[in-house]
C-alpha cells in the first residue's frame, strides 16, 4: 500500500484535489443550467471567470442572460471552493448594457423586467469573495454599472464608458444611483448621468472609476497577477473586510468600530489567522485554507 505524499508533495496532492473539486462544482453548474449566453472557466486556484458571450451584440445583457447571470452569482457566492470572481465579456467588448432590441422570447411587463435586473445586481453584489472586472472594451449603460458593482477595476486602454441612459430616455439603472455617486462623488455622478458621455478608460482612471489601466495586450496578465493574488489570500478575512466596507460606507463611526470589532473576533478564531502568524515567525508564505 503506497503511503502518503512525503515533504512538499502534500501541497501539490491538494492543490490537485481543489482542482478536481473546482473542476466538479464547475461542471455541475454548467450542466445544470445549460448556459446560453455565458461561458465560465475554473482554474485550480479558485478563480473563476464569467464571461458574457454575445460578441456580435457588445455583449448587451438580454432576458437570457440577465437570468444565468443572477444563476451563476447566486452559486458562485455558495461554492466554498470559489476564491476569486473575474467578470468580462467576450470579443471586444465587456458589456453594452440591456438589450433593447429584445428580451430573449419573455413576456413580461417591464415592472417584472426591472425586479429580475434588481435581483441581478444584488446577486453580484453579495458575492462574498473578491469580484474583478476585466474591462475590455465598451461598458454603457447598465454594462458600465455591473463593472462598478465590482469590487475592483482593471481596464484596457480601449475600453470605454458611459452611463448611456439618457440617450436612450431612460433613468440610470442597475444600482448606478447608489454606487456612482458613493465612487466619484455626486456632482461627478451627475455630469456622467446628465449629459451621457463616452469616456476613455484614462478618463475613468481620473474620476476614480477604475483601479488600473493597462495596454490592451497586458490586460489578461495584469487581471490573472491581481487574481491570483486575490486567490491566495485568507478567504474569510476578505470577505468580512469587503463586508465591512460595503456597509460601513453608509455607516457612522461607532457603528463601524463596532462592526471591526465583531470581525476581528471572528479572525482570531480561525485557522487562517493562526497559520499567517506561524508563518511570519517562520519566514514562509501562508497557506490560507478559509479555515
């Protein structure tokens, strides 16, 4: 009978075994909800990427995929094997925003419309690990707020926005009320949704929309350094500190300290925390578990 892996062996026989449980949950998701319109890869490490593959429409988010978009978050945010989100879109776009052109064969009243899109950017935003958007191209409309649903940014230099919904007659949607105004600042928020422009990536860098700008050729690299990055971190200690970011925003201070507090108890109680200070005493990087 062949013992058990000897030395550094031990790490490589887990990483294998995440890797055939990251590979499992995956399979199981996309044979489940046979997807239409997106396409979702799995690496061992924990970093999943959602890419929405409608190419010849800019990605424009129709009833389909507004659907197996608020499907697949909703799983993602319960698959303990999950460490890092990436969303992005496919060809040379991220996302154009709604589909005005049609609904995926639904007839629904636009009021239930509006709740399934409600459900979506709620479902994005209470995914609990790290979420990073892969901008490579145009982001408009409620495609532009999806990336700013996002936890972090990281834009090509061709990439684009605009918060298009004035064009179109419309009122910005997709959570952007809330989020643009808390990103930028409301006067900024409001020239963007008032006059409707187009802005480059550089320009977005300056409002403070994105985190990075890179060179269009760089962009995958530079979003699988930051992912992988993400991915090795400790899982529970990144999520209560996104948690607490998030809702400590809208929060005062007592409230907020209070709030630390609570969550760093919970840190102290972990086998992650234990393992980073046995590593720091001893030299070596950690190995978080999300234990």
């Amino acid at each position: 009978m062949n013992g058990p892996p000897r030395g550094g062996s031990f790490a490589s026989a887990a990483n294998r075994s995440l890797g055939r449980l990251v590979d499992l949950c995956l399979a199981v998701l996309v044979e489940t909800k046979r997807l239409e319109t997106l396409l979702i890869d799995a690496t061992d490490n924990g970093v999943v990427t959602v890419t929405m593959n409608r190419p010849e429409k800019k990605n424009a988010a129709n009833g389909v995929m507004w659907d197996e978009l608020r499907q697949t978050w909703d799983e993602l945010a319960l698959d303990p094997t999950v460490r890092c989100v990436v969303m992005t879109g496919a060809g040379d776009g991220f996302c154009s925003g709604a589909d005005l052109g049609g609904d995926g064969g639904r007839d629904l009243h636009q009021l239930q419309s509006m709740n399934l899109i409600h459900r979506t950017v709620q479902a994005l935003y209470s995914i609990m690990v790290p979420v990073v958007a892969k901008v490579n191209g145009v982001a408009a409309g409620a495609g532009m707020n999806m990336a700013l649903a996002c936890d972090l940014i990281v834009a090509s230099d061709r990439a684009r926005f605009s918060e298009i919904f004035a064009r179109r007659g419309l009122t910005v949607d997709f959570g952007g009320t809330w989020i643009l105004p808390r990103l930028i600042g409301l006067h900024r928020a409001k020239e963007l949704a008032f006059f409707a422009d187009v802005i480059s990536a550089e320009q977005a860098a300056e409002f403070g929309i994105v985190n990075k700008v890179v060179p269009h050729d760089e962009l995958d690299d530079a979003v699988t350094e930051w992912a992988d990055r993400l991915a090795a971190g400790p899982p529970l200690a990144l999520a209560m500190t996104k948690r607490l970011l998030t809702l400590n925003a809208s929060a005062d201070f007592a409230a907020a300290l209070e709030a630390e507090g609570m969550a760093q108890t919970v840190n102290f109680s972990t086998e992650d925390t234990r393992e980073a200070v046995k590593a720091f005493l001893d030299k070596r990087e950690p190995d978080f578990r999300g234990r």
